[in-house]
C-alpha cells in the first residue's frame, strides 16, 4: 500500500507565521507538524510515501526528511503547483499509486489514541474505501456524514449550513486504485474546488465505502489556526510530560514497526541528544530485545502505544 501526506496550501489561516514556511513544518510542540501525519502511516504499515507540497517547500521537506531510508521508508517528492482540492493529490500521484491501495492524509492532522495503530492497519488491508468520522461541537466546518439508525451511511455533505449530524469526516483516508479514475472524472464544486466528499460519495454509490467512528477516547486535532496550533502543542506536551512516551515520533514508530533495528535507531539518535530527543531513542533503544522488535507493537505489547 501506498501512502500520500498533502502538505500544500498557503497555510493563510496562519498569516503571517506561514509567509515564509510551510504551515506543516511548523512546531507542534517539539516536531515538525509533518511528523505527525507521517507516524500514522508509518503505524498504518506503510513505508513507501510520497509527499506533495508546493514550489516553494519541496526543497524545505526533502532537508528535513530525505529519501526516507534512515527510518526504514522510501519517501519521495511531487510539486501541486496550485491547490484545487484534495482529489487532486490521486491526479498528480497517478503513476506513483499505480494498481495498489492508497491513503491520503493531511499534513495539518493529528490522531492520538490507543488503538488506533490496529485500526489502520486493518485498514490498509481491506479492500474497500473507508474513512474516518468523529463527534464534533460545530459540524458545518466540516464534510458531515449522516447515518441511519443503525448506523449505515445515508448522505455526506461538504459544510453544510444545517447539518444532518454531528459526525465530522477527518483527514485520513484510505481508497483502492479505482480513486485516481474517481479523481480525473470530479467537476469542481461552487467553491471552485474538487472535494474529497464527491470521492466518497462516489465510493457510497458503489456501495464501497466504510465510514467508521473513532472511539470517544480518540482525539483528533487540526492544527491549521493559530488556537488549533496551539492547543496541540499543548496536548502533545501534556502527555508526553505525564506518559513519558512520545507521539508522532516517526523513528519510534519506524523501530517499533521493524522498519529499522537498534543500531540503526541509536544512529538516528546520536545528533538528537543535546535536545532530549535524542537520549528519548536511546533509551527505547536500551529498553528493547537485543535484536530489536521484529513485529508491530501491538503484538509486543510492552505498554501502550499511541501514534
């Protein structure tokens, strides 16, 4: 499987923090925010990932991330010249997605919670369309997904001014290769955009898809205001203070995937130790088997993980 991380746009939400820098290279406590989204493919068993990005920062990821290799992935790099919805990232990444299954995230999105790393990886397997849905206070800023009384999707909406529920879709989302024909075949919206919700609703018709709803203990953050920013700063510093454990940390999740082994990790961590970053790895390093896990965490199980 595939995985894409969309990290174009002008971030303007984020003036004038973002005239110079792309909004996900931005700090969401003490990682760039595209770790965050790159950790939940990675927790997804994904290693092979393309980012897209605009002209101006592609060159600003390819320095902080390379070609993947030290964490055991292969990243690679596409330019959007000009943001035009989402279904344009499936265009663009036509020959990369080729004939296998993909997901598309955003680089502004942040998941936290214990199982969702079994959930993705589920995912990543099934042969159908599935993404995410989450109780939210304000819908109407979100595409809104309404189901019957048994819970099977009826209708989904890109921010309605009356929303049928309060089940917000989120930025995740995994798709067969059919999605990059879905893509081509889209008209733009009266926003002027093409919209991912036209995707899904697509997949609906085919009886294809699968919304599913992320536990109550499941936070989802986007962090694309100068408050959303902030708050996951917060969050993320709250409980990596009080766990002692880290989230989004994209070599922890590659080591505990068994994308890469100790030696390796201690590599990594070696210039990262002045920052506590470092000496973090190192540490996950001591504490693990000598040859380094060889499976996902989840059938470890040494304490709970979280992406």
């Amino acid at each position: 499987m595939k995985g894409i991380v969309l990290a174009g746009g002008l971030g303007t939400r984020l003036y004038p923090l973002t005239l110079a820098v792309s909004k996900q290279l931005m700090p969401v406590y003490n990682k760039p925010m595209i770790y965050y989204p790159i950790s939940c493919l990675i927790q997804a068993g994904i290693s092979d990932i393309l980012i897209i990005s605009t002209p101006y920062d592609i060159e600003l990821f390819k320095k902080l991330l390379g070609d993947g290799s030290r964490i055991g992935c292969s990243f690679s790099y596409m330019v959007q010249d000009e943001p035009d919805g989402l279904p344009q990232a499936f265009v663009l990444a036509e020959d990369f997605i080729g004939n296998e299954r993909v997901a598309l995230i955003l680089g502004d999105n942040l998941f936290y919670g214990p199982s969702l790393p079994d959930l993705f990886q589920t995912c990543s397997s099934q042969d159908r369309a599935t993404v995410f849905a989450v109780h939210v206070t304000d819908p109407s800023a979100y595409g809104v997904v309404e189901f019957d009384k048994d819970f099977n999707v009826k209708s989904i909406e890109e921010k309605p001014l009356k929303p049928k529920s309060k089940f917000a879709l989120v930025g995740l989302y995994f798709f067969d290769s059919d999605v990059v024909g879905i893509a081509k075949g889209l008209k733009k919206s009266a926003r002027g955009e093409y919209e991912i919700i036209d995707v899904c609703s697509e997949y609906l018709k085919r009886d294809k898809l699968d919304v599913k709803i992320l536990d109550r203990g499941t936070a989802w953050l986007d962090s694309g205001t100068f408050a959303s920013l902030m708050q996951a700063s917060l969050f993320v510093q709250t409980l990596e203070e009080r766990q002692g454990i880290m989230v989004g940390c994209i070599e922890e999740n590659a080591f505990r995937m068994g994308f890469i082994h100790q030696d390796q990790l201690r590599k990594i961590a070696a210039p990262l130790v002045k920052s506590g970053y470092g000496k973090y790895l190192i540490e996950l390093a001591d504490n693990a088997d000598s040859d380094g896990p060889k499976t996902p965490l989840k059938k470890q199980n040494p304490k709970p993980y979280v992406v």
